[in-house]
C-alpha cells in the first residue's frame, strides 16, 4: 500500500511540475505572438504600413499555424512530445528575436510565419502532457493554469514590452523577448528530460483520419472559431486602437491593458478551481463546461459591443474588465472538454484538429479588420462582427455540441497505424 501511495504521490508530483511549466511556457508563448500589437503604434508608422497591411502582418502567423495543427497533433500523439515542445520553443523564439531587425512587410510576414511553425506545438502538446499525467478530477485547475498564462503573457507582455518600447523603441521588444523566451529552454528540459524516453508506439494511438471522423471534434472546431475570432480581434488591436483612435498615451495603454489580462487570468483560474469543486459535489463536468464556455461567450460579444462605443477611459476600463471576466472560461474549458472527449490516447490529435478549425480565423480576420479601418475610417464594423460572433458561439456552444462523454476509440492492439 505504501509503494502504491508513493507511486500516486510521485504521479502527482509530476503532473503539477509539467502543468507549471506547460503555463510558463504558454505565457511566453502568448508575450511572443503578441509582440506585434505591442509595437504597433511605433512599428506601423516606421515601416509605413496601412491598416490593410498591418492586418496582412498579423494575419500570416496563422497561416500556418492554423492548418500545421493538424500534423502536430498528430505528431504529439506518434512521438515524444516533450522533444517536439523543445523544437519548437527554439523555432519560435529565433523567430522573435529575428523579427527585431525586420525592415519591411514582407520580412516582417516571413518572420510571423516562421513564428506560427514554432509555436504551433504549444496548445496540442499542453493538452496531451495533461491528458496523461493529470487526474481527472484536477482537469479543471490544470488547464485554467494554462489558461491563466494565455492571460498573463499579454499582462506581462504589454507591461514590460510598452516600457522597453518607451525607452529604448519597438525593435528592442523583439530583441528581449526572444532571448527570454531561448533563455526558459532551460528549466522546460530540466523538468522534461526524465519523459524525453516516452512516446506513443502505433498499437496505442489513434489515428487522425480516426480523430476526424467524430461529429464531435468538428463541432468543437467550430465553436473553437467564435472563441479565437473575438479574442485575437482584440489582442491584436486594442492597443492600436486605444492609442491611435482614443487618444491614450503608450504608458497609459500599457497600464490598462496589464491590469485587464491580469484580471482574466484570476478569473481563469478562480472559475477553473470552482469548475473542479462543483464537479466532485456531483455536477456533470460536461454540461457544465459547455454552458461555461457559452457564457463566456455570450457575456464577450456584450463588452465588444460596450468597448465600441466607449470613448473615455472609465467606460473602456469598465467594458474591458467586463471582457475580461466573463471571457476568463474560454481558453480553458476547450482543452479540458477535447480531454474528455479524446482521452489521453488522442487528445493531441483532437486538439490539433480544433486549434486548426479554431484558429482559422486568425487568417482573414486581421485582414478583414484592416480592409474595414481603410475603407471606413472606423473599428465600429470590426468591432460588430467580431461581437456577433461571440453572440453565434454562444447559441453554438450550448445547442450544437454532442454530449461530452468519452469517444470509444477501439482497442488500442486493434488500431492500425495512420
């Protein structure tokens, strides 16, 4: 009994290290991809870029991030995927620190490429590490802990990359987050390197073609759209538009900004701790996933529509927080339902193909947002698509969804290599 109590302990033990390090890794993750709106105000003007071009910029990281999901969850369930996540923070931290010496668009799209290859690992490997070593009853707190540093590395990001650029200019943004981000390739190999030996072998995966046969991970996928559409809207606008349409300063705007992604992360992972509560007192954790990620949905598209027709900085802080909120669900509760779904043999697949779906909105959304700023002059239109949209995932989430329960994949010795 003492060796068993010890094995769960060790299991435990284990579990919480990987979580901890998955979120700092994702924090540096999201500092990294949103680089780019941090600059924005500076960097806009000195490459002389339009709306339409700027969205050209943000939009090309998910080009292949997007549809390179689908092979890396495959990947993450065929090999070792502690390897892949190494592989892949190098790829995108030399894209980081290479984008600070970018001196036209087109560089500057090559580099956003470049930097959506490498990060493309992070949210199908996350899944698949705690699919494996996290107990179910702790689902909810593990992937809010990733959640929060989708959070946090936009607070942290906006805080630190507005008073570089303050001080020293947009490209030293860049130059600092890149070696940082080289920098966590450090303890990320001391706390993987005893699971380095561990890998799926073909009699125990699952296939993709598998994956994508079920009704489910494509109805997720597109619930998944609504999610990112209205996320990375904002993400990757709002501090151009606080600082060139409202009139803030940068100090101010980084200010803002901090305060409100650290107040998403909290309730990320108040709501997370509480998800995990009300599951052990008996609730159906499927049913209440799915109805917390419809109303984070639903409560999102009201504070986009607020923010729209905010004009002084007590009403936009007011909607923003409200924004931060409500939306604090949604980056966890997707992971945490594709686990259920999936199980650990192929939640890296089933996640992949959801990312794909999810963040194809990432390619022409930015794009889209800055034909409407040219031809209008305005972010109104922007901003009422991106809030309608959150109003369909709401209604999507709820009504379209199957029933969250776990997918009958076969036996593991049955299943032929795909």
């Amino acid at each position: 009994m003492a060796t068993v109590s010890n094995e769960r302990r060790a299991g435990a033990g284990a579990g919480f290290a990987l979580t901890l390090a998955l979120a700092l890794l994702v924090l540096f993750n999201y500092m990294d991809r949103g680089a780019l709106a941090i600059a924005a105000p500076q960097l806009k003007t000195e490459l002389m870029l339009s709306a339409t071009g700027f969205g050209l910029a943000v939009s090309a990281f998910a080009w292949v991030y997007a549809p390179a999901q689908l092979v890396v969850g495959w990947l993450t369930d065929r090999f070792c995927v502690y390897r892949l996540v190494a592989a892949g923070l190098v790829l995108w931290a030399l894209a980081t620190t290479l984008t600070s010496f970018a001196g036209s668009l087109a560089a500057l799209i090559a580099l956003r490429v470049m930097l959506g290859i490498g990060e493309g690992v992070a949210f199908p490997a996350a899944s698949k590490i705690i699919a494996a070593q996290v107990a179910g009853k702790h689902r909810g707190i593990a992937n809010s802990a990733v959640a929060s540093a989708l959070y946090l590395g936009p607070a942290l990001g906006i805080f630190v990359g507005g008073l570089i650029m303050v001080h020293f200019g947009w490209r030293s943004v860049f130059l600092v987050f890149g070696l940082v981000t080289f920098l966590w390739l450090v303890p990320w190999l001391m706390v993987s390197k005893p699971h380095w030996k561990e890998r799926a072998t073909a009699s125990t995966s699952v296939p993709i073609g598998r994956v994508m046969k079920e009704r489910a991970v494509w109805a997720m996928g597109v619930g998944h759209f609504t999610n990112t559409y209205a996320f990375f809207f904002l993400l990757a606008w709002l501090p151009l538009f606080l600082v060139k349409t409202r009139g803030l300063q940068v100090i101010e705007m980084t200010r803002l900004l901090t305060m409100v992604y650290l107040v998403q992360a909290a309730s990320a992972l108040f709501l997370g701790w509480l998800s995990d509560r009300l599951v052990a007192r008996g609730w159906d954790e499927g049913t209440l996933r799915t109805r917390l990620m419809a109303a984070a949905h639903i409560l999102t598209g009201v504070a986009v529509l607020g923010l729209s027709g905010a004009t002084d900085i007590p009403h936009i802080t007011f909607w923003l927080v409200f924004a931060a909120v409500s939306g604090g669900p949604a980056g966890s509760n997707v992971y945490a339902i594709a686990q259920m779904f999936a199980g650990p043999r192929a939640s890296g697949s089933w996640v992949g193909v959801v990312n794909g779906i999810g963040n194809s909105s990432g390619i022409f959304g930015p794009i889209l947002t800055g034909m409407i700023v040219d031809s209008t002059g305005s972010y109104a239109n922007a901003f009422y698509i991106a809030a309608a949209l959150s109003f369909v995932g709401g209604l999507w989430w709820l009504f379209a969804i199957p029933r969250v329960e776990p997918v009958d994949f076969g036996n593991p010795a049955a299943v032929s290599p795909g």
